[in-house]
C-alpha cells in the first residue's frame, strides 16, 4: 500500500482533528458545563483586554514611579516561566493523536509535522495576546523607534512559541525519565527561593535588560530568543520522533518499587482494601506522581511561599497556603479515587466487597494523608513563619474533615476509566474532565472567603473552621453510609463508565 504525499494527508488530518473536537464539544460535556466553561473565557478574555488597555491605571497602585513598559519588561521572563508551568499542568502533547493513525498508509513525517504545527492552537498561545497587542498599542508604540516596537512584539510571540516548545520537549523527556523533574523543580526553587530572600531580583534585571535592550533596537537581544525558540522547536521535534517511532516496540514492564506487603488479619476487608489502595499508588507511575508532588509542594515550593514574608499575610492568601500545605494531595489524587480502581473495579463489585467499607478505606487513606503532609511541613512553618503555625493546625482539621468529603463527592461520581498500564505519561490527566477542574473552586472558595470576611478576628476563623472539620472528622462513619448509598445507586452507570475503553 502506498503512502499518501503530504499534500492529501495534511488536508484529511485537519479534517479529522476537526471532527473530533466537534464530537467532544457535544459529548463530553453537558449544556450546563460548556456555558460555565463558556462564561469563564469570555470573561478572562475581557479581564486581558482590560488590563492591557489600561495597565497604567493598575500599575500605578504599586509602582507609582516606574514607567508600565519598565514594570512589564522586568516581569517578562517571570510572566513565562509562570506560564511555563501553567502550560505543563494542562497542556497536552501530540503524542496521544498521532497514535491512532500509525496504522494507516500516512508519513509519520507528515504525522509529526501536522500536530506538532496543529499544538499550537492552543488557549494557552492565544489568550497572552489578548493582553500584550493591546498594551503593546497604547504603550509600546509611544517609545523607541518604529523597529524596536516591531522587534519587543515579536519577541513576546517568539517566547510563547517557546514556552510552547518547551513544555512539548520537557514532558517528552521526563516520559522515562521523571525522576530528572523533581531534581529540576527542586532546584529551581531553590535558586528563586535564594533570589528572593537575599534580594538579588536577578531574573527581573535579566529581563529588564534583555527586553529593553529589544525595545531600543537591538537585534542581538531579538536573534538569541529567536536561537533559544529555534532550538526547542527542533529539539521537542526530533523528541516526539523518536517517541512515536518506538511506540511499536515492546517496552520492558515497569520495576515495582516494592513487591508487597501484608497487614494484620484482625483489621479485615478494610486492612486489605488499605493495602490495596496504597499499592495501587506505589506500584503505578501516575498515581506516585502525585504522591511526589504533593510533598514538593508541600516542603520545597512551601519554603518558597513562606519566606516572601509579607506577601501572604492577607487572610485570603493564607487559606490558600493552608490548604495545599496539608490537603494538596486530597485535591490532587483524591478527585480520582475510585477511577484509579477502574480496572479491577468490576472484580471488586462482583465478589461483594461491601460499599461502605470501599469508602471507609479510601477516606483513612486521605485523611492520614492530610496527617503525613502536616507533619512534612510542619518544621517549615515553625522556622519560617511561626505566626501561621495555628493555621497550619486548624487546616489540617479542616482538610481532614471538610476537604476530604468535598473531593469524595466528586470522586463517587466519576464514571471515566483510568487505564493505568498505559496512563505512565507524565501528569496524564486520562480520567479528568473540566468539572474537575471548576470543583475546586466551591472546595477553596468557602474557607478562603470565610478567612477574609473575618480577617479582622483570625483567632474566631480559625477556631471555626477547625471546629467544623473536627465535627466532620466525628461523623466520618455518617459520610461513609452516604457516599456508600451514592456507589449503589451510581453503581450500573461507573461500571459502564469503567468498562468503556474511552474516556
């Protein structure tokens, strides 16, 4: 069977891409999740707009003296690399798409060549825009000659292109090599945690350097982003190559990184099902992965956010920090808990496994996690900020007994499989939809809110917001009948969900 050229595939793959996201629109998502989707777009486009429109009226409140181009040239580099790390949590690579047309008479060339060009249609390429063209015609424009203007434009388009790139490349290397992630992020934070608390700002006077010296014309500035652009691209390029051409060989199974272990036999179905659950996150990548990022935010990032010293004493801020420091792993591998169990979901409804003792399981496992995550940063908050070691205290309450049940009733309703052999990708969100997304929002709001509307009276706030997840906590036996009766009634509908091969 001959190849088609590029000149019939490119035209047949763009059609095809397109009717796939039509099918996704109108099936994946309700009428009701597509407009809230919806509604948040339109209105983070509108804040963009605004803000590059009239970004002096804001930049004024907290650089009185320092010109809107001065404050965004400095910001730049750290915009990005924000950016950067926004796109890794949720943009996808095209690995996965290109998968179901190896089979078909198609250039794997072309394959490559097709996504990779088609990744870049992307939200997160699209939105930066909406606030950099708008500021770059009401200030920019007004300095400089007209090819410095020309030149800081197209250096913004050329660092989200290779932020793009970048995030393809990084998440194609740490496919098997993950380990190198934590050791990059662990030693980012330290350099930014060292440039903060000694005052360097030597990422800001890079930038500030770097963009100024674009907006005076300097085309060696412009020609080393366009180097740094031109090398990731090539580089994410030849990454995907290789992945996709050792995609039908056999690859050797997975080491465990421990063979078993058992638990008294006095604690039952509920000490197997434990076990159980704690394997199942040991042995499978995916699900390690959340339990090693969970305790880097929870140490490194968290030494980051408590030396800024001032910067989180808004009541708000600090519920946030609460939250994530002892719940962030609830948040994360919690929204999945019964989808993790996907595979052998069936087995475990057709031998009987009594529901409530499913759901008991699960909740120790969350709550002790809370436990765990509290005693890691514990040390970090008594040495850095000592002031918000009550905080700490009360949000380890709360996430035990509040948090957790939140993120259960989310996961008692998740009917989409998780294939778990084949989910080894680095943060695979296989298994996620965008109510998992927008959950987190009535799961954050109500402490965050409840922190600042009694910012004057921290001691009240705490002291009720511990209280209610202590209450919680007491009636976890209550919880666990309820989320029992919701698996029951749900039971036909995840075990179609589970059985489906797409998800």
């Amino acid at each position: 069977m001959s190849l088609l050229s590029s000149q019939r595939t490119f035209p047949l793959l763009a059609r095809n891409q397109f009717r796939v996201s039509l099918r996704q629109m109108q099936f994946k998502q309700g009428w009701f999740m597509r407009i809230v989707i919806a509604v948040m777009m339109v209105y983070s486009a509108f804040i963009l707009l605004t803000l590059g429109f009239f970004f002096d009226r804001f930049s004024i409140q907290l650089w009185p003296n320092t010109t809107p181009v001065d404050v965004v040239n400095r910001s730049l580099l750290a915009g990005f690399v924000s950016l950067f790390f926004i796109r890794f949590l949720f943009q996808k690579t095209p690995r996965m798409k290109i998968t179901p047309y190896l089979h078909l008479p198609l250039q794997r060339r072309d394959l490559i060549l097709f996504f990779q060009s088609a990744s870049l249609m992307s939200i997160h390429n699209f939105y930066p825009l909406l606030f950099f063209i708008p500021f770059w015609m009401r200030y920019v424009a007004a300095e400089g000659p007209l090819s410095g203007h020309l030149m800081w434009i197209s250096a913004v388009c050329l660092l989200i292109v290779a932020s793009h790139f970048a995030n393809l490349l990084l998440r194609s290397t740490l496919r098997h090599r993950a380990g190198l992630f934590y050791i990059w992020l662990s030693l980012f934070i330290t350099l930014a945690f060292i440039d903060e608390t000694a005052g360097i700002g030597l990422q800001q006077r890079i930038s500030e350097f770097l963009f100024g010296s674009i907006l005076s014309g300097d085309f060696t500035s412009l020609a080393l982003l366009a180097s740094f652009m031109g090398f990731v691209v090539v580089a994410s390029t030849v990454s995907l190559f290789r992945s996709v051409k050792g995609m039908g060989e056999a690859s050797a199974p997975e080491q465990s990184l421990v063979r078993s272990f058992d638990v008294p036999e006095e604690w039952g179905v509920l000490g197997q099902l434990i076990r159980m659950e704690l394997l199942l996150m040991w042995r499978n990548r995916r699900p390690r992965h959340y339990l090693f990022v969970s305790l880097l935010f929870s140490t490194m990032y968290l030494i980051f956010m408590l030396s800024t010293g001032g910067s989180i004493s808004a009541a708000a801020f600090a519920a946030l920090l609460g939250l994530f420091a002892s719940g962030g792993f609830v948040l994360n591998y919690g929204q999945l808990m019964f989808g993790w169990d996907s595979t052998h979901y069936p087995a475990m409804v057709t031998r009987n496994v009594p529901f409530h003792e499913m759901v008991r399981a699960k909740l120790i496992v969350l709550q002790l996690s809370c436990l765990l995550l509290f005693l890691a940063s514990l040390p970090l908050f008594i040495w850095f900020r000592p002031d918000l070691v009550p905080l700490h205290f009360a949000f380890l309450f709360y996430n035990a007994g509040v948090t957790t049940i939140l993120i259960l009733e989310l996961a008692t309703r998740n009917s989409q499989r998780i294939d778990i052999a084949r989910s080894g990708g680095f943060f695979n969100y296989e298994g996620f939809s965008a109510k998992h997304w927008l959950w987190f929002i009535p799961t954050a709001l109500p402490p965050v809110l409840f922190m600042q509307v009694l910012s004057g009276s921290p001691r009240v706030a705490l002291v009720s917001l511990a209280g209610l997840g202590l209450v919680s906590i007491l009636f976890s036996r209550g919880w666990t009948r309820y989320f029992a009766r919701g698996l029951h009634h749900r039971k036909h509908s995840m075990l179609e969900g589970f059985s489906s091969r797409e998800s």
